[in-house]
C-alpha cells in the first residue's frame, strides 16, 4: 500500500476538533469531502474519516469521526495527511502529472544534455507551478511548468527535458 501527502496538519481551529491544512493537492475539492477517508502519518499512521470540511483563506477546515476535541487532535499537529495509492483521480491528459511522479526526477538540459539537478520540490504559484532543481554546488534552479521550458516528461527513466530561458 503506498501513501501520497496531500495535506499537512498546520494547527488547531477552536476548541471542537477542527484543524487547519494546508493542502497540496490539484483536488482539494474532491479530497477533502465529507466521508473521504485519510491517513494522519506518523509513527503509527490514523487512519480517520472526514466529518466537516470547509474552506478558510488559503486553509481547509477539517474535523474528524471521534476526534471532536481539541485535546483528542492536537497532537497531529504538523503532521501530514496522505492517501491510498488507489484513491488517486485520473489525470485528465498524458502530460499532466502528480506531484510524487516529478519530485526526485533528473533535469536534463534539453541543448546541452547536461545533467542540471533533481527536482526537490514544485512552489504552487499563481501563474503556474515552479519545479525547484537541487543542483550540486550552486543555487537551487527555479523551472516554471510551462510548455517553452519542460520539453518532456520521461517517467521511466526518471528523467526530464528541459529548455533552460535566457536570463534578461
């Protein structure tokens, strides 16, 4: 059974059990439903089902079945919240990706065929997500998700192809 994050547990929302998550996921909509099951990751995963959900700023409102307390939810305090492998949506088209599948990939410049980095990290920015590239004594590369710089996705090889912008 595999577990993808879609969620971390920030803090508490009152004194009835609600947490506040930040979510990290193209879904919040569908996955944060009333009756959805997660997972609270931890030493030993909770598994919990979603009693209320609500949107707030840039959080979700959540509150579990028999974790109507604040003293019962505490201490899941910065901890993430996942998903069963088969609980995963379809994705609409073969270009679009989950994150799990583009974290840990190879960038290869796409002119150069040099090897950039691994991506560690995708930033959810307005415009469009950017993919963070951890590259072995420099600064981390910055990628925005757009067409002109990822040339393609290779998930079987673990690799991605890029057109790296001239810098102005």
């Amino acid at each position: 059974m595999s577990l993808f994050k879609v969620g971390t547990i920030v803090n508490t929302h009152g004194i009835r059990g609600e947490v506040r998550v930040v979510p990290i996921t193209d879904f919040p909509e569908e996955r944060f439903q009333v009756g959805e099951q997660l997972v609270i990751d931890g030493k030993t995963p909770t598994t919990v089902v979603i009693k209320t959900a609500r949107a707030h700023k840039q959080f979700i409102l959540l509150s579990f079945e028999d974790l109507q307390d604040i003293n019962l939810i505490e201490q899941y305090k910065g901890r993430d919240l996942l998903v069963d492998e088969s609980d995963l949506n379809e994705l609409a088209s073969d270009d679009e990706y989950y994150y799990h599948q583009i974290i840990g990939l190879t960038v290869i410049d796409q002119a150069t065929q040099q090897t950039l980095g691994k991506v560690s990290e995708i930033l959810e920015l307005p415009a469009n997500d950017v993919w963070v590239v951890k590259q072995k004594g420099a600064d981390d590369l910055l990628l925005p998700n757009i067409k002109q710089v990822i040339e393609q996705v290779d998930l079987e090889q673990g690799q991605v192809f890029v057109n790296q912008l001239e810098e102005i």
